[in-house]
C-alpha cells in the first residue's frame, strides 16, 4: 500500500474514529492522527495567507480538541493545542481587537474578552501537558515555584513556554480581572526555567517574549529596559535576523515608555521593509508581526506627546 501524505492520514483516521465501534480501536486511531497534527505546524508557519489560515485554525483546533477526548494524555497533541489556541488568539482576535482600540472600542472589548478566553484554553491545555510529568503543577507552582519547575528538563520546553505565554497573554488582556492578574508572579519562574533549560528554543522564542515581559513593566513590578534590550540583541541573533516580531516588540514596549519617537519609527519601518519570502519558514509570523508594526505606525500620535 503506498505511503499516505499527511493529510490523507489525517482524513483516513478520523473517519476510522468517526466509525469504529470499539474504545481501544478508537484510541489508536485518535493517536495516530494526533501524532499527524502534532507535527503539522510547519504548514502553517510557512503560509502566505493569514486569511486562509485565520479561516482553517478553528476547524483543525476543534479536532485536536475532539481527538483529545480519545486520548487525553497525548504531550504532542496538548502542546500543539495549547500553541494553536495561543497564535489564534493573539494574530486573528487580540491583534485586530488593537486595531479597533480607537475607532470602535466596544467592538474591542468584544474581541478582546474572547481573546481571553481563548488564551486561557490555550493555558489550560499546556497546563494538562505539563501534569504529565507533575500532577498537581499548578497549586504545587504557587506554593513553590522553584521546587515545582525544578522536576522539568529541557524536553519540557514546548509545554512550559507556550503555558506561560497564553497565561502572559490573557492577563494582558484584562488587568481588571484581579484573580487572574494575581497569578503575573508565576510568568516569570515559569520563563526562567524555559530559558536555563532551552535558551535556543524556537530560535530564540524565549529572548523576544522577554523583551515584552521587562519592557511593558514598571521597575517596581520587575520591569527593566535594559533587560529587554539585551533580550532584544539575543533574539535577534538567534533568529539570524529572520523574524521581525523583535522589532515591533522592542518599538512597543521600549520605544513608547522612553518616548523615543525617532526608533520607534525606525524599529518598525525596518520590520515592514523585511521580506517575508527571504525566511519562508517564519512568514506567517512575520506577516502577523508586520500586520501589527503597521497599525502601530498609524497610531503614532496616540503614543508619544
């Protein structure tokens, strides 16, 4: 029989879960798939069409979720699932929610809660990844944080990044949801631990999220300019100059609070300037990114004085 390609698979077995009558037969259909769509994010990545895919995220999160019912503990399925959600969320619901954030507030708020919720679906599923190797891990975080990341190695990256992010992420979202807004201490041990375990994850994923997490704060909460600016360096560096997101993120969260008109402007003049073909492998990111540093110019003199 010749080899399937992965979307025929993918196809194949789930009519074999939507017909086959018995559980185990179910269950190694459900893992077969979800070790398909594990791995499918390369497609995504490397598309030239945020439309298309805006259009296509939903149905293929709906059935990871679906398959999950199946296999509940599949680590590559959860963690696929918990960074879908998070990339939906921030490129198709909270970055047009920005957009709207002047001339239709309530259209924003609208979006902006379901960005929310959609990034603490996100969280939660990275969550369930990482009780895989630690039962319990969110209240055993919050009694000690250090103990309870200690037991993770580096094969435990993907989990631990993409649950702090969407974590960062909803928070971010909604700083008058206080319960939630408590948890922003666990963002950092839970990053730190990513970075002493991975530095290199996703080509230095870990340094740009950084560069947000110390830039947008006060001193008083962690926050430190030079912090994100040295993370900002190291992202750079290790994307080999072939992700723009750095730059929008430096413009945003640095140039803003300092009041640097002049390298905002450059920062993201040089991100829309980059082509996005040169590095196919970040495009769609790299769209996103560009998407962003173009609202975030017409919107210039909201920013500075």
């Amino acid at each position: 029989m010749p080899r399937l390609s992965s979307f025929a698979t993918v196809v194949f077995v789930i009519l074999v879960v939507s017909l086959a009558a018995g559980c185990s037969v179910r269950k190694f259909a459900a893992t077969r798939v979800g070790n398909v769509l594990a791995e499918s994010g390369s497609v995504y990545a490397s598309d030239d069409d945020p439309a298309l895919v805006s259009a296509a995220l939903p149905f293929g999160l709906k059935t990871m979720e679906g398959l999950l019912v199946e296999v509940p503990n599949h680590r590559g399925l959860l963690i696929a699932t918990a960074s879908g959600f998070t990339q939906f969320a921030y490129a198709f619901v909270d970055l047009p929610a920005f957009a709207l954030e002047e001339t239709q507030p309530r259209r924003s708020r609208e979006l902006r809660l379901r960005a929310k919720k959609l990034y603490l679906r996100g969280r939660n599923y990275g969550v369930r990844a990482l009780e895989l190797r630690e039962p319990g891990f969110p209240g055993k975080l919050r009694q000690d944080p250090k103990s309870a990341l200690a037991v993770f190695k580096a094969e435990n990256v993907p989990e631990l990044y993409w649950t702090a992010v969407s974590w960062s992420a909803a928070i971010a979202t909604d700083k008058q949801d206080m319960d939630l807004l408590a948890d922003l201490d666990l963002i950092s041990p839970m990053i730190d631990r990513c970075l002493e375990l991975d530095e290199d994850f996703d080509q230095g994923a870990i340094h740009a999220f950084l560069i947000t997490f110390y830039g947008s704060r006060s001193a008083a909460q962690g926050g430190s300019v030079e912090k994100a600016r040295e993370h900002f360096e190291r992202a750079i560096e290790l994307a080999s100059g072939n992700k723009v997101g750095p730059l929008v993120s430096l413009a945003e969260s640095v140039s803003v609070p300092l009041q640097n008109r002049q390298e905002f402007v450059a920062l993201l003049r040089q991100a829309l300037a980059f082509d996005v073909d040169t590095a196919p492998e970040h495009r769609l990111a790299n769209l996103i990114a560009q998407r962003r540093a173009a609202v975030l110019l017409s919107r210039i003199d909201d920013f500075f004085i």
